[in-house]
C-alpha cells in the first residue's frame, strides 16, 4: 500500500469521523477506543485531535502537531500526534497517540508512520531531538511491540493503581534501528 503523508486538515477530521461511525462495533475500532479513548473525556477520534491539537494550550518551547497518512485522496489510513518540546535546550519528542483506520490495521501504517516521523525529522520536528518518549497501556502489546522495533525500551512500569507503560530511548537509537531494518530488506 502506498501512503502519503502530510499535516492534518479539516477535512481529515471528517474522514476520521467516518472511521467512528462505520466501524464502532468492528474489533478494529474497539481496540482504538480501548486504547486512545480510555480516559472516558473523548467520544471521538475528532474530538481527541480538537482537545489535543487544536485547542490545547501551547507554551513557547512546545508545540503539538499530528502526522496523518493517507491511502488514496479519500481515505485516512492513520494519524500519529505528537509533540516535540525543549528541556534545558534540548528538544524531546513525546508520542502521545496514535490510531489506525479498522480496516487497515496490521497491515505496517503504523510502522510506515513512525519511519516517516522519524526519517524526516527536520520536516516534521524542525529541530534534532534528543530522545522519544511515550506512555502505552499495559495490556496493549501489540503497540508496545511496534514501538520497540524502533528501539524504545521500556523504563517505567505501572505501579498500584496506573496503567501506563514507559517507554524511552535517544533519538540516534532510533534511527539506527531504521537504518538496520532497511538495510536488512
């Protein structure tokens, strides 16, 4: 499948929309609702990228943005948001969601994404960062998995009552996995 990346528009959100609505009751969109919607404070996908892009305040060392692929003109494949943010100079990125279209689950969206994310860092992050980071739920280990392919180790383990994996690793690590991965192919 070949995919296009580009920032999110507002006619991307309605095609998101489309996801919910069709596919509410697949297996594919309750593992996205599970995932990405569990904190109860979101109904839709459109509303997560309102209340996380559009609409979030920003300070000056940060900002937010949202990577989406696409498979043709019409449909969405996947998005990923995202924020990158400077601590003591040096920028970090935090991966924060990412949901792929129900019937296009399994299929490398996710992995495609993250290679472009990454690859073309300059583009999307307009800076080098330091290291990624991100938080996944402990029963999501198909996410857990895809993520360390990328060489993101896991550094904090939910305690008591969280739920939230940690998961972390400098950025050269990163690329290096890529270029290993590519090479390989």
């Amino acid at each position: 499948m070949k995919l296009t990346f580009s920032s999110i528009v507002k006619e991307d959100k309605l095609l998101i929309h489309e996801w919910e609505t069709k596919h509410r009751n697949t297996p594919g969109f309750k593992a996205i609702h599970h995932y990405v919607l569990e904190d109860n404070i979101y109904y839709n996908l459109p509303e997560l990228i309102d209340i996380n892009y559009d609409r979030f305040p920003i300070g000056t060392d940060e900002f937010r943005n949202i990577l989406i692929a696409k498979a043709s003109k019409d449909t969405v494949a996947g998005f990923v948001l995202y924020n990158v943010f400077n601590l003591n100079h040096k920028p970090e990125v935090n991966l924060i969601y990412a949901a792929i279209n129900p019937v296009m689950q399994h299929q490398g969206v996710a992995t495609e994404m993250l290679t472009e994310l990454f690859t073309n860092y300059e583009k999307y992050f307009h800076c080098k960062p330091t290291c990624v980071f991100t938080k996944i739920d402990q029963t999501n280990t198909p996410s857990q998995n895809m993520i360390k392919k990328f060489g993101l180790k896991l550094v904090r383990r939910p305690k008591g009552r969280e739920y939230l994996c940690g998961f972390e690793t400098d950025f050269e690590n990163i690329l290096n996995h890529i270029s290993q991965t590519s090479q390989e192919k």
